[in-house]
C-alpha cells in the first residue's frame, strides 16, 4: 500500500494504537481494489476518491476500535452496504466472530464477495430485514457489540439495536457532528427498550469534518415486543 492515502491509513491507525501489519494493509488495499470495481456497477458508495474512502470509511470504521478495553466475544452490523465498519473492525481484529446484516441482496452479494477475496473466517452475511433478525431467537440478546452507520436516526435505531444486544453491551452510532437533538429525541425509545446513553465524543478523522460517536449501553432487558414489525420503527419512531 505505497500511495499517500494508504500511506494515511498505516499511519493515522499506529497513531490511534492500532497497528496494521502487513497482511491487513494488503486486505485493505484489495477491499478498496474490489469496492472500486463493484461501485462501477451497483453504486455501493458516493465516495469516488480513493484517498476519500480511506478517511470517510476505513479510518472511520477503525475509529470505532479506539475505546474498546479489550477484543468484543462477537460483532453484528446493522445496513452494512459495502461492509463499514463492520470489515474493517474484522480486518483489524482477525478472530472477532462479525455478523453483517443486508437487506438489500446485491450489497449482500458484494460482502460475500469480498470476505471471500480477503478470506476472512469468522464472518456471515444475512440478507434480511433487521426486524426479522431482531424477533430470530438464535441472534436476540447475543451480542457485545451492535455498529450501525447512516442507518437511521438513533430513536430508531436503539429499536433495531437493543434487543441484539445482551446485557452490558453497546451500541457504536457514528452520527454527525451535533447529535443532540437526536439524543433527547431517544429519551422515550430508550427508556422502553433498556438502554442508556453512555457516551457521546467527538470523532476527528484527518481531513475531515468533525463527528461524532454515539454509545448506547444495554441497562435492562428488552421487551419481547420490540423490535416491531418490519417497517413499523421507521414509520412510527417510539
């Protein structure tokens, strides 16, 4: 990986404790080789730039990492289009079990591809709703952590998010850079559903707008109710 955004990646991530060998510099680089080609035909992201899609989706995603005390027993990402963050933290973290959740089927299609091109173990694709997921006793309360990026907005999201989660685990939601008009707005779907926020800090990628980095920690078990029917979070928010 010689170029200067790649070079940017290697680098910004040592700074952060997050040092890649040689291995996972050759995935990341691949991954974007293989996102690059795919993008040309089923529009996976907006970001053309390379060095663009080093900042906004792999630093991003590894910024996610920084405030881990140690290795999560498991990972699932909710909308994970072209696989951010849940990939990258893979890459990162070769043993971390990653369950990425798709409902569109050729974005699921590119993440089976590409866990293949960079043969990752470890990692499943289910190509479903997240609310069929959510209700599925086999994946309820199984998780240490939940990510979700440009998903939807966090009252909604905390109805897709918490039943996964078991007791004490979180939920890592990038947002923008002011995210507390969505906060207050979760107050309700939070109370209802067990959780709490924990942390809201501010993300600082190389040449990029400030954002920020919502956690969510499950306090209290989830009614068995939630998550509603496919459809209902989005057109009826809590």
């Amino acid at each position: 990986m010689a170029d200067d955004a790649e070079r940017l990646l290697s680098e910004t991530a040592a700074a952060w404790g997050l040092a890649l060998n040689e291995r996972q510099l050759a995935q990341f680089h691949r991954y974007l080789d293989e996102l690059i080609v795919w993008n040309d035909r089923f529009n996976l992201t907006a970001v053309r730039d390379r060095a663009a899609m080093v900042r906004r989706h792999l630093l991003d995603s590894l910024w996610l990492a920084r405030d881990w005390p140690a290795q999560p027993a498991n990972l699932i990402d909710i909308g994970s289009g072209a696989g951010f963050p849940a990939l990258p933290l893979k890459i990162l973290y070769p043993d971390l079990p990653v369950t990425l959740v798709e409902a569109t089927g050729k974005k699921a299609e590119f993440l089976r591809h590409i866990i293949d091109c960079l043969e990752l173990t470890g990692a499943r694709v289910l190509n479903e709703r997240i609310e069929t997921v959510g209700r599925h006793p086999a994946e309820r309360e199984q998780y240490d952590i939940v990510t979700a990026r440009a998903v939807a907005e966090l009252r909604v999201l905390v109805e897709y998010a918490l039943p996964l989660l078991r007791m004490g685990g979180r939920l890592l939601a990038p947002k923008g850079r002011d995210p507390e008009a969505e906060i207050v707005a979760a107050h309700n779907a939070l109370a209802l559903l067990g959780g709490e926020i924990s942390l809201c800090q501010p993300v600082d990628i190389p040449g990029e707008e400030r954002r920020s980095l919502v956690i969510v920690t499950k306090i209290a078990p989830t009614p068995v109710r939630f998550p509603r029917a496919v459809g209902v979070p989005t057109h009826r928010p809590l």
